[in-house]
C-alpha cells in the first residue's frame, strides 16, 4: 500500500463521525492532500522543482498569449478552414477550405480540428484560432522538461524547457495558426512515450508512440516519420525486455501508428468524389497523389505538380527553396531561426554517446541520445538536402531535439566537472553557444554591436572559467553558470522578444526582429507581399503594410484586431500568399441574399477566397486550392455551377494560378471575363455571375 492511500485511510479511520461535517472535512483533507502533492512533485524530487517548472510555464504562456491577436487571422488560408469546420461537420472532417466543400486544404485536418472546435466555442476571432496553438507550445515545454527530468534531473529538465520557449521559430509558432506546433507537440510526445517504453520493455507504451505519430501524419504527413527510425532502434537496442517482446513492441507500435492515421485516410479514400470535397494539393482528386506527390517525394526531389512556379527544385546550386547542403541549417536564410544552439547541441551529443557507449544494454541515457540525437541528425540532414519546398518555419521540428539535448548533455557533462572531459566538454558547449551567437547577430542589424559583443565577452570568459572550475570556490560557481546559461540564451530571447512585438499574416513568416528573413520565395519571408515582390508578382497593392511583411493585427469587414492591412484590389502572386480585407461595401454585397447561393463567391487561390470568406462569413469557392493550381473546379464544372445559380460573384484578376498543376483557374478566368458583367463593389473588381453580358 502506497504512502498516499495509508495515510488518506487512516485519516478517513480517525476522522469519520457519522455526520456531514466530518465527509466535508475529509473531502477537504483530500483536496488539500492532493493539491500539496501536484505542488511538491514526486517524491523524491528538490522542493524546488516543482514551483519552478510552474513558474517556467506560467512564463512561457504569459510570453505566448502577449500581443497575440496582433496576427489577426495569421494564416488567413488555416483560418478560413477553421472557420468553415465550425459551421460545417463535413468541412470538419475532410478538412475543407469553405463550408460548402468544394475542396479541402493541403494537409491532412488534425490541427484544423482544434481550430475548429475552438471557435464552435468561443466564437469566430483571432484569439479563438491562436489560442490552441499558445497551449500547444506550452505544452511542448512541459514534455520536454519531464522527458529531461526524468532521466537526467530537474535542473537538465529546466535548461531543456527554457531553451524550447525560447527558440524564435518555436515561439512564432506556438502563436500562428499553421500545423507545426501541433505537429511538434505530437513528436516530443512520441519521443517522450519512447523513452517510458525503453524503461519499461512495454508493448503499450509503444502502441503510445504509434498513436502519437498517426495523429502526427494527420498533422503534417510524412514530416512526422522523420522521427520513427531513431524511436524504434533506440526500443529495439535498449528496452528493458526480451528481443522477442522488443520486436512485438515495435510491431504494436506501427501497428498502432497505422490505425490511428489509417481510419481518416480509409475514411477519405472510401468514399466516392462525388460525395466529398476535392483533395486540395492533388493533381488527381487522391489524397495519395497529395500524400506521396505534392507533400512527400516531391519535396525531396523539388518535382512537385501544382507547386509555386511548378516544381523543378532549387538542387545545390539554389533556386527558389533556397540553397542546399550541409549548412542549409546554418545560412543566411534559415539559421537565426533554429541553429543558436544547434553546435552546442552536437557537442554534448558526441560527447554524451561516447561517455555511455560501454555501458550495458538497457542504459537509458545512451538511449535518450539515440532518440532525441536521431530525431535531431534525421530531420537536420532532410532539411538540409531537401530540394522542394522549404519554408525557414519547418525548422520547429528540430526545436525540441535541441533543448533536450542541450539539458540533458549539460547535466551530463556537469556530473563528470571533476574530470578533464567534462570541463572541456563544457567549455567547448558554452564557447560554441556564444561564438554562433555573435555570428548570428551579425546578421542584423537590429541589435546594434553591444549584445553580440557582450554575449562573446561573457560567454568566452565563463568558458575559460569553466576549465578551472574543479580548482574554483563553491561561491562563485553559481556565477559561472549563470554566464553560461545567460551567453547561450541572450541571442535566442532578444529575437523572442522581437517576435513578440509584431504581429505575423501571410502563408510564409519568420521569427525575429524586421528584416530578418533573407531566403528566396520558400526562405520564409513574414507575408506574402515582400515574397511577391521577390518573386517578380505583385500585390495588387497592399496598404498599412508593417516592415517585414507583419501586420498591426485587424482589419475591417469582420477582421480580428486593430489597425487595417488594406485591402487588395485584385489577387496575383500576394494574393496567393497571403489574404486581403474585404471593405464593408464587399462584406455587405456578399452577405446580400447568400442563402440563395452555395457560395457568395469565388476566387482564383485559397488566400483570396479565405479574406472574402472570413470577412463575410460566407463560402467562398477557392478556385485552384491553396496555389489555384488544382483541377478544382473545371471549367466545364465551373459553368454548370454558374448556370445552375450556385455562384454570385468572381473576384476579378485574381490571376490563374502559381505555375505547374491545372490551367483550369486561367481558363475560368477568362471564361468570366468574355461572358459576364464587370461590377466595382467599393475598390474592389468582381464579375457577377448573375448578369451576363449581351454578347453571351
């Protein structure tokens, strides 16, 4: 019998008069006992501990809710999803762009049915939609700090959580609507469910692993099995149990993984075309030609029908994903976002494999290396040397294999400080954090010469004091520390704090201070204006736009927040990546009669229909998918809804699409335009579809 239930019996025995006062005072008991116990942690642990990690999280979330609806509806294409699965259990399931499910979004409907539930909830806003993803992060941190904790200590668990919540790509993520922070949630799970079955020998714990990577694939596809080959060999090597049951554990975890992505897929593929929405991002109405073409093989090979500009791949030399190889991680582009610590992280994982690698079988350390170190090389390296799209925001995936490395490698490093091994080993981890960190602040210009100078000064000299830390007194040791730890996170905090400041809209954002995103199209520019300009397109002219692609939050027509981003007057490659608000005049013209209608409208592009959707609150068709590239509708489709009344108006020059896939939007386009009647609702060009022209 466990101490808790002892003592919760004797106090029931000795305090259990007949009457109600005695069961109030020992529910009271109990609640008090059981909130003691949710304060004090395990036993076991330092008194500390638990408070701290309260506080830890408690600061990550205030940090995460600040400012947050400045994003208004941040990616416009996610929300308008949102919105369409909170009015429609249809659009709910398939994961479709408008309640009328004329097609779904490019990925699988997990994140979209968290949204969505949310603003059942809570209502059609910009904190309905951005809320999950601010729990999702925090949640992330709290994973980390109890896989960390648990096999290397409190201390390590609180180093690994603090440098999660303050990776800039994981702090942009955790407040913008896109699948990756629940997608990144999912895999510290999968690697912390991991970690309990290699303790346990447990098929069940397994079959916990396999469930957390299938809702992953019903995140983001294939991106989740980044992380399956280092979680099964690290079960097979070291789980605490027979080879046989090591084997049948891993089977019931992809056994599991299967089921629990394998039912809306089955769910999908099942039924007729006919009878659901058309599979955004597909060439062929099949979620395998999305799963395996346009999100899987093509990314890797840079072939991708239907992509932005078609496909063709960036391949070493560069091109619009920006360049290739080994340092992807580390440029220009990409490494402010994730890589502070990336080098730090490398050092205390070589260091920590060759310190564990006699020791026996099941050692859980060596086995924390294999998992969270293999999730960390995999990922990295298919980043690195994928030629399809890449976006500077995928990189979240590497955050959490980061910070815990980063904890648990210092702990270990810190527990063998009486050596020449571990000193050095702390030294060079620490020398490598603030030398990275000044070359990363370089970069900008934000910051002036002062913190970078400052964090190579301080971390340098608490690296040399490092080596001679066996010789120093006790009292100084903390300071030592703390300049460690401080020289690391000083460059990641100031690009949070800047991300924090600003709000984020558009289909490619990045973290830090304006300015800071330098990649070509897919490298990850903040909205979709400054990506547009870049790419030769336009934005068909985008007002109050802030630097660097954010936005002062709301707009008018029904926009969350407060200052207007303007309003587009015609679609193009802006109106590809990122939405525009609708004026009173459309909201009021869309909303006129919409029962009458399936959708009030359409428009080439899911950014363009998601801004005259979200405005209005009405389905609005998006031509194409999310690059109007789509076979979704044809043109022969498209007429008969016309000629049926299903369609009241099309937003004029919203172009035909960004290259490769379908011609079908170009053709609809100027089908509309030869047969129906041009109509300006405020600044903004539509053909009703209600009133042909005399010629036709």
């Amino acid at each position: 019998m466990n101490s808790v239930t002892a003592h919760l019996r004797s106090s029931h025995t000795a305090n259990a008069p007949t009457g109600r006062s005695g069961v109030g005072a020992s529910r009271s008991s109990f609640a008090a006992d059981r909130f003691g116990r949710v304060w004090r942690g395990p036993d076991g642990d330092p008194t500390w501990a638990r408070p701290a990690l309260f506080g830890l999280l408690v600061v990550t979330a205030a940090a995460y809710f600040y400012n947050l609806t400045a994003s208004g509806w941040a990616n416009s294409f996610y929300s308008a999803a949102a919105q369409a699965g909170s009015v429609n259990w249809e659009a709910f399931l398939f994961g479709s762009s408008d309640a009328a499910n004329s097609i779904t979004v490019d990925k699988p409907p997990a994140a979209l049915w968290v949204m969505a539930l949310s603003v059942r909830v809570f209502g059609l806003n910009s904190f309905a939609i951005l809320m999950p993803q601010v729990l999702m992060g925090v949640g992330a941190v709290a994973v980390v700090y109890a896989t960390v904790k648990r096999y290397f200590s409190a201390v390590g668990g609180l180093l690994a959580g603090a440098v999660l919540a303050l990776t800039p790509i994981a702090v942009l993520m955790s407040r913008f609507n896109n699948p990756d922070a629940l997608l990144t949630l999912l895999m510290a799970l999968g690697g912390w469910a991991t970690m309990r079955a290699i303790e346990r020998g447990s098929a069940k714990w397994m079959i916990a692993v396999g469930v957390f990577i299938g809702f992953g694939f019903l995140t983001k596809t294939f991106q989740v099995f980044l992380v399956v080959p280092f979680f099964g060999i690290a079960y097979l090597v070291a789980a605490n149990t027979t080879l046989r049951r090591r084997i049948v554990g891993a089977v019931a975890g992809l056994a599991a993984m299967v089921v629990s992505a394998g039912w809306w897929v089955a769910i999908v593929s099942l039924t007729p075309a006919s009878m659901r929405p058309y599979i955004g991002g597909s060439q062929d109405n099949s979620f395998w030609n999305l799963t395996f073409g346009y999100n899987g093989f093509g990314r890797l090979s840079g072939n991708e029908t239907g992509s932005v500009g078609g496909g063709g791949g960036g391949g070493n030399a560069g091109g619009q994903w920006g360049t290739t190889g080994i340092t992807r991680m580390f440029g220009s582009e990409v490494g402010a976002q994730i890589s502070w610590l990336i080098p730090t992280a490398l050092i205390l994982l070589g260091v920590g494999l060759v310190v564990r690698g006699w020791r026996p079988r099941t050692d859980l350390r060596r086995a924390f290396y294999l998992v969270w170190g293999g999730w960390l090389i995999v990922t990295g390296l298919t980043f690195s040397f994928m030629a399809g799209i890449f976006h500077q925001y995928y990189t979240v995936a590497l955050a959490p294999a980061v910070a815990t490395l980063v904890g648990a490698g210092a702990i270990e490093m810190w527990e063998r400080r009486h050596t020449v091994l571990g000193t050095v080993t702390l030294a060079a981890a620490t020398a490598a954090a603030a030398i990275w960190s000044f070359v990363l602040l370089t970069r900008v210009t934000a910051y002036g010469d002062w913190l970078r100078v400052s964090i190579l000064a301080v971390g340098m000299a608490a690296a040399l004091l490092l080596l001679a830390i066996r010789w120093m007194h006790a009292r100084f040791v903390p300071f030592v520390i703390a300049a460690a730890v401080a020289a690391g996170l000083a460059g990641p905090t100031a690009y949070t704090v800047s991300t924090l400041a600003v709000g984020h809209s558009g289909s490619i954002v990045v973290a830090g201070p304006s300015g800071s995103g330098m990649g070509g199209m897919g490298g990850g520019f903040a909205g979709g204006a400054r990506a547009a300009a870049r790419a030769g397109g336009t934005t068909g002219g985008f007002a109050g736009r802030a630097p660097g692609g954010t936005t002062g939050g709301a707009t008018a027509g029904g926009a969350p927040g407060g200052a207007t981003a303007g309003t587009r007057t015609g679609g193009g490659m802006g109106g590809l990546l990122d939405a525009s608000t609708p004026s009173t005049e459309v909201v009021a013209a869309l909303q006129s009669n919409a029962s009458k209608y399936t959708w009030a409208a359409a428009a080439i592009g899911s950014q363009n229909a998601a801004g005259l959707q979200l405005g209005s609150g009405e389905p609005v068709m998006p031509i194409g998918g999310f690059n109007g590239s789509d076979p979704s509708p044809t043109l022969a489709q498209f007429q008969a809804y016309v000629k049926a009344g299903r369609i009241h108006y099309f937003l004029a020059s919203s172009g035909g699409g960004m290259g490769g896939g379908s011609g079908s939007g170009s053709s609809i386009t100027s089908w509309v335009e030869a047969h129906y009647t041009k109509v300006t609702i405020g600044s903004t060009t539509f053909y009703d579809l209600t009133q042909p022209t005399s010629s036709s």
